[in-house]
C-alpha cells in the first residue's frame, strides 16, 4: 500500500459511559461533536473534530454489538484508517490477523478489521461510491 493510500488516521477510545469524557474534550479542549449515534439510551458513538483533528468514542457495549470481536480482544483503543482503496490495504496488511474481513456500513463505510503485530485493531475503511 502507497503512502497515498491512507487519507486519515482517527482514535476511537473504547469506553464505558461517553458522556463524562465531553466536559473534558468540548468544553476544556475545544473540540465539536461532529457526528453521534445513540446506543441503549444513551449516547453510543461520537465523532469529535477541532482544528488539531479527530477523536472518536465508542462505548463497550456499542462496539460488543457492532464488532464483537474488538470487545473479545480487550481493546481499549482502535485505529481508524480511512483509505482511497480497500483493496490496496488488503493487499498491503495480507500478513495481519485478519478480524473482520469486510462488510459495509450504514455510514457509507467499506471496511475490513485488522490486528498488527503488536495487536492493535486497526479498521481500514473506503467510502462507498456515491456516500
């Protein structure tokens, strides 16, 4: 895979609860929620963006229903990586233990879950022709 390849790079910090974690990345870091999806009752996904970039947070029980697999390995971090072309970082991640081999998403997402060497879940994802 070119260095060209990959657009962005975004944390999504696994937590319990997202509410707590606001006061701290909005009010006293500046960041803006950009996008959020409700989970349960409460909020189960956001997206934060300032000029600095993206930080993204997702609850456990949010991501045991979306990607079982993350929970199961005890992630407390995974890496977002969107690229021009999934099929280009598949080729690139063969030797990774692959976690997910694709799917596509209701946000407009083709993508397919990794663990390095060192066991970071990584999500490689390319938009959806047309999202």
């Amino acid at each position: 895979m070119s260095r060209s390849n990959v657009t962005k790079v975004t944390p999504i910090r696994i937590v319990d609860r997202i509410e707590p974690c606001l006061p701290f990345w909005c009010d006293a870091l500046g960041y803006q929620r950009r996008a959020e999806v409700p989970h349960e009752g409460s909020l189960g996904f956001v997206l934060l963006e300032n000029d600095a970039g993206e930080v993204m947070f997702q609850t456990r029980a949010s991501v045991e229903a979306d990607l079982p697999v993350v929970t199961e390995r005890g992630a407390e971090t995974v890496l977002f990586v969107e690229v021009r072309s999934l099929a280009a970082a598949r080729d690139a991640v063969k030797d990774a233990e692959v976690l997910l081999a694709e799917r596509t998403t209701f946000y407009g997402m083709r993508e397919m879950v990794v663990a390095d060497a060192s066991g970071t879940v990584v999500v490689f994802a390319e938009k959806v022709t047309g999202s």
